[in-house]
C-alpha cells in the first residue's frame, strides 16, 4: 500500500497544472488540425451580420453604465437576502428555539430592502430609467460682430 502525503495545497497544484496542461494540449491540437485558408471574408470584423461603420471609440450614453449600476445593485441584494432566508428557514424548522431573534432578523431585512427602494426610487424619480431620447435644444446665438467681418474671412 503507497501513502502520499499530499497538501491541499498540493492537490490545487495538481489541479491548476491539470487545467493549463489541459487547455495548451488543446489549443496546440486545433491548430494542428484544422485547415488553415484564410480570406478576405475571414478576416474582417464581424458583428451581428452587420458591417461595422465608423470608430469603435464613439460615445455611449451615460444611461447604459447607470442601468448596469442599478443591476449590480439588485445583483448585490439577491447575494445578501439569498443566504439570510436559507438561515432563517433553518433556524425557523428548529423546534423549541427561541423566536426573539426571527423579529429582529425582519425588521433588519425590511431595512434592507427600504433602503435599496429608496435607491430605485430615487433613480426612477431623476428619469434615469427612462430611455426616451432627449430633445435637443438650439439656442439663438447672436453674434455683436458685424457681418461684414465674416465676409473678409469667407473671400
């Protein structure tokens, strides 16, 4: 009978060198066998069928990243309220436990939750969850230079 003494640190070892060993051998492999006959075609940018159309450094409205910020929050409350209600139902199945602790543990939830609605609320009320373009305003410019000046400079 062969004994290891193997760590666990030894093991995630294995398992890291397992994984990148796993991932060349397979990338080496597709090279090496897929056919290689580049075009035209092949190599031009593709998105969504679509032919791209001007520089991809072009400005995004400033609602995208707020809505993303809005789901990061929901996304952190569901990582917060998941695991206290999976707590609270165990605790709550034990007979002969002592329930003073189970208002407590509402009232914090319901804080918690009014906190976030105010947040929801507060974002609904500026109109950042609404996606109606803005209407763009022109302003009458009047110009204290006389029109004779503009036209030396058109000649």
């Amino acid at each position: 009978m062969i004994q290891t003494n193997l760590s666990e640190f030894g093991t995630l070892l294995i398992f890291i060198l397992g994984a990148i060993t796993f991932a060349v051998v397979g990338l080496t492999a597709s090279k090496l066998l897929r056919p290689n006959r580049p075009n035209y075609e092949k190599l031009t940018t593709y998105e969504s069928g679509e032919d791209t159309v001007g520089n991809a450094w072009g400005r995004f409205n400033v609602k995208f990243y707020i809505v993303a910020l809005i789901f990061l929050l929901f996304e952190v409350e569901i990582i917060y309220l998941f695991p206290w209600s999976v707590i609270f139902g165990d605790k709550a199945l034990i007979e002969g436990t002592n329930w003073s602790w189970a208002w407590f543990a509402i009232a914090e939830m319901f804080v918690f939750i009014f906190i976030l609605a105010l947040g929801l609320a507060y974002a609904w009320r500026k109109g950042y969850l609404d996606w109606v373009k803005p209407q763009q305003k022109t302003t009458e410019y009047k110009s204290e230079i006389p029109t004779s000046v503009y036209e030396k400079f058109k000649r």
